[in-house]
C-alpha cells in the first residue's frame, strides 16, 4: 500500500487537492449543526440548478431526464437527486453520509446560577469521552423559536464580539487521584460572573439573561430551541508538512462534503443519482429526520410522480434495484494507540477511500456485509477512474466495531457498503483527516455516481 502524497505530492495534483480542502476547511468551520449544513447543502445546490422538490409539487411540475431537485427534512436533512435517462425503477445510485456529529445539547432548562456564576446545563449527544470536553474553548450554534414562530439563529463564542464559553476542569493541585471520571450531569458551561444591578435573586442568571434579550429571546424560550455546545475555533492545518485538517465533526462531515461536491457535478446520468445527508446517526438514526424515518422512501416516490413514473411496485423496484455507498468514516490506524488495531487490515491515513465490507461488533453482529458480487463491479469501476482504496475493517475483531446507516437502506434489498475517510482522535472535539483521503473520496464517489447499475 502506498501513501497517496508519493501520487499528489507536487504540481497540479497537489494543488487540486489544497484546493479542495481549502473549501472543505471554510465548510467545516462554518458548520457546526446539521441545520447549518442542510443550508450550505442547499445554498450550494441551487447555484448548480437544483429545485426544491416542494414548489415543483405544489406547482405540479414535471420532471425529465437531466432535472436536478433538492428535498428538505425539517431543515435537518436534505437529499439531492438527478433524475437519470433510464426509468426511476431501474435503479439509482445512493451515496448517503450523516451531518450530526457528537456534542453537547443545550438542556430545554439551561440556566441556574451557583457560586455567583451563570451556569449553563447541558445533555450530550452521541458517543462522547466526557473529560476530553473540559477545559476548552467551546461556542453554542442554533436556532431558538418564540412562541409565534419568529425564528432566531445563535452562533455565539466563535467571534471576538462574544465570549466563548468552558467547562472548567479541577486543578492537579486539588485532584490528586486525577481520574477522569466527569459525569453527564457536571458538563456545565461557565456562561457569565456579573450581577444583575437591580435584582436581588438570581442577578448572575438574570444579568446573562437580559444580555440575551439583544436578540429578543427569553428564558422560555430554550423550551422551543434546539442549541449545540461546539468547540470553538476553525478548521486548521495539522502537520509541519500541512498534510492533513484538524477540525471539528469530520465524522461525518468530511463524507458529506465530498458527497455533496462529486453530486453537484453530476450533468445528465444515464442512471438516478442521489446524495443523502441526514441526522441522528449518531444517536441511532432514530426520529423524524434519521435515516430510520419515511422522509427517503416518501422523497423517492414524489420525485417519481413527478417524472411520470409513479407506483407502488415501481418505487419498491427502484429501491430494491439501487447501489448504495454508505459515506461514512473509519478509523486511521492510530500511532500513538496501536495495539487496539489490527495494522494488516484496519485502515491507514492517506492510502485513500476506506471501504468496510461490513461493520458490526464482536461477531459482526448488526452488519452490513456487502456482496461480493456488487464489491467486485465496485472495485472495476474504481480502477478504471484511478481512484486509490482501501479494504478495511475497524479494529481488531474482538476490540473494535461500529455501525452506520448502511444497515438501514439494505433492508429495501439495495447493494450498500461503507465507505469514506480513515479518521485519528474520531469522536474527540479536534479530529484529523488526511487531505489526499479527503480529495480522493470525492473522486471514489463521483466515479460511483456514473457506475452501471445491474441487477445480481
Ligand atoms: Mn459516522
Ligand atoms: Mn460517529
């Protein structure tokens, strides 16, 4: 296996792959929650031409071959679909990623006062190491909703205008035994330490609280909010030699961008294309907008109504009959935490797109496993468009293990496999990714966009 730098370490190649990241960098800094990616997603899609899939309803437009058309789920996922030549039934090509990443939610009851501090309460979300969250730089992104549905976006703690907030840690010199052991309940962030002039209870809440009211908002109002406590910071350079991103939420963030970017690049496919970006991967894929909700299925069988190409038998066919990639991320062989990874077969930072044949845990229980039939046409397609892979497991057999939404979408009888970007420090509030990973999961996606589609 060779290191992908050795192919785009100099000249043109390597500024291709500078480039891309440069935008993914910008990307990622600026968003932080699912909703603040469903906008970039959309933004994006309609300067390429894409439609929203809800006016064409309404105004019972058709679609032909060639049409590009978005559809928003509660602003918290979004799909992205090209209709191809061949009929809907036929099959499409899926390239699904999820946009949530793990964090802290603001509780609906943030705020309390102790010790002449306003204090700020939160209830994580995902798999999260709760001490790597202490005593660091953080922000708060989201949206806040008054009771006659004015809608207010927060994004404070990044700018110099605001204060960022922390959750402090014990000093050494008080915790000799140095455990580690924070509880869910003790992440509070540190929000404000001046009274309130006038007042004579809780004037440490108060004075935060009138500070909030700048954007018209009250205490109430955290009921009907959806707030995530994020690091602080942008997206930066990581290495002397520059070669890979340190940043918050590349799982799976660095997948859906480089799903989002080879889909807005799709111009009349012989086959449907669709890019899915969705949310609570993390927390199951449960709820309205995980991948677990009708939204997909719903999405595919209004498109098709509007193509003309609407049945029930016929969405049921075009399910069954599509390929899927499940874009998510891996994790890098670690060097500084090698012996939970089996070095043979797990996946290494810059040889390339990561592909799980299965995931699962201890036994592959709650895998995937793709067939070897579709792997195979899959492994064609990527050798004719140069695209550099890896065949990859996660962690040794009895140690390691993880699941997605690939899972999910195989139930309607699609081919779908796993794969995307080898992750170091995956989960931790600063991951890191390679940038030739980066570029050339892009590149593995955009060929798949264009694969065959035959029925096994
Ligand atoms: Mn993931
Ligand atoms: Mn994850």
């Amino acid at each position: 296996m060779k290191n992908l730098w050795e192919k785009y370490g100099k000249g043109e190649e390597k500024e291709k792959v500078m480039n891309f990241c440069e935008e993914y960098k910008l990307f990622l800094s600026k968003c932080k929650t699912e909703r603040e990616c469903v906008a970039f997603a959309i933004e994006m899609a309609e300067k390429k031409g894409f439609q929203n899939l809800a006016d064409l309803i309404e105004k019972k437009k058709k679609l032909k071959a060639g049409d590009k058309v978005y559809a928003v789920n509660m602003d918290k996922s979004v799909m992205l679909f090209v209709v191809g030549e061949q009929p809907i039934e036929k099959g499409i090509n899926i390239v699904g990623a999820h946009i949530d990443s793990p964090r802290l939610d603001l509780k609906a009851k943030p705020f309390y006062e102790s010790q002449g501090f306003c204090m700020i309460d939160t209830h994580y979300y995902g798999g999260i190491k709760k001490y790597q969250w202490i005593a660091q730089p953080l922000a708060l992104h989201g949206v806040v909703f008054r009771k006659d549905g004015s809608k207010v976006s927060i994004c404070l703690g990044e700018d110099d205008d605001c204060g960022s907030f922390v959750i402090t840690d014990l000093l050494p010199h008080l915790d000799k035994d140095d455990k580690k052991d924070v509880k869910g309940e003790d992440l509070n962030l540190i929000a404000g330490n001046v009274p309130a002039q006038e007042e004579k209870e809780n004037k440490f809440k108060k004075f935060v609280l009138e500070l909030l009211k700048q954007f018209n908002i009250e205490e109430d109002d955290f009921f009907s909010a959806e707030i995530e406590v994020v690091p602080s910071g942008k997206a930066r350079d990581c290495g002397l030699d520059r070669s890979m991103i340190l940043g918050y939420g590349h799982d799976d963030r660095v997948c859906a961008y480089a799903n989002l970017m080879a889909m807005l690049e799709v111009e009349k496919p012989k086959h449907s294309v669709l890019s899915l970006l969705v949310d609570k991967e993390e927390i199951g894929s449960v709820g309205a907008t995980g991948m677990h909700s009708k939204f997909f299925e719903n999405t595919i069988a209004e498109i098709m109504e509007l193509c003309g190409q609407y049945t029930e038998l016929g969405l049921r066919r075009a399910l069954n009959n599509s390929n899927m990639i499940s874009s998510d991320v891996t994790a890098g062989v670690d060097p500084n935490y090698v012996s939970p990874y089996n070095v043979e077969t797990d996946a290494h930072l810059a040889r390339g797109i990561s592909f799980n044949k299965f995931t699962g845990a201890r036994g592959k229980s709650g895998a995937n496993d793709a067939n070897p039939e579709f792997i195979a046409q899959l492994r064609d397609c990527l050798d004719k468009a140069e695209v550099a892979y890896q065949a990859t497991e996660m962690g040794k057999v009895d140690q390691g293990g993880g699941g997605t939404i690939a899972y999910i979408m195989a139930k309607y009888g699609m081919n779908v496999i796993d794969a995307g970007v080898p992750v170091l420090n995956m989960h931790a509030p600063w991951e890191v990714v390679s940038k030739v990973d980066v570029y050339e999961t892009y590149r593995a996606y955009k060929a798949f966009f264009g694969m065959e589609i035959k029925p096994y």
